[in-house]
C-alpha cells in the first residue's frame, strides 16, 4: 500500500468551493473510478488556512496511474469541475507526494 499526499492551496476565500466539489462530486466520481480516499484536512493552524490536505490510499503505482487517468478524463469530473469554477479559479496550486509507509508506521 502506499499513500498519495495532496494539498491543494485556494485562491484567497475559494476554500468553501473547493470543499463543497469534493462533498457533491469529486468523491461520487472517485467511488465509481474506485479511488479510496484514507482522509480529508483543513488547516486550522499553520502556513495557510486557505488549504486542504487529503490523502489516497493506492495499492501500487499502476493502480494510481490507471486510474487517476481515467478520474481525470471522465466527462462527469470535467463537467463538475468546470461548473465550481465558474466563478473563477479554486485552486491557486497543488503539490503532491508518493509515500510508502515504514515498517513502524501504523498506516499500512
């Protein structure tokens, strides 16, 4: 198992329209592309509250690449995308990493 650690920095006051795509569409079109989220943070103390933490809990690489790509290119996900950023951008930027758990963690 390894771990996908993803934060995603708003556009100052976009916050609540990022969350509210995860709630009403991303995680639905994940669950039908099975993409297992493992949690979901806000910032409530640190660098920027304007960020969301999440981790995907991925059995292998190619599982992710697979399907990762095919989240990305689903027309329901460009759809929902497109429509919450109709007001403007969401996500000033995102940084992502790969993690694979030690053999003390107690995440595997």
């Amino acid at each position: 198992m390894i771990y996908e650690l993803r934060i995603y920095r708003c556009v100052p006051g976009r916050l609540p329209a990022l969350l509210n795509r995860f709630q009403s569409a991303t995680l639905r079109i994940w669950g039908k592309h099975g993409i297992r989220q493992a949690g979901f943070w806000t910032t409530m103390i640190g660098e920027s509250n304007n960020d969301l933490t999440y981790l995907i809990a991925w059995d292998s690489l190619a599982e992710r690449e697979q399907k990762w790509t095919a989240f990305l290119s689903d027309p329901e996900w460009i759809a929902a995308r497109n429509d919450s950023e109709k007001d403007g951008p969401i996500v000033a930027n995102v940084t992502n990493s790969i993690l694979q758990p030690t053999a003390f963690s107690s995440v595997r």
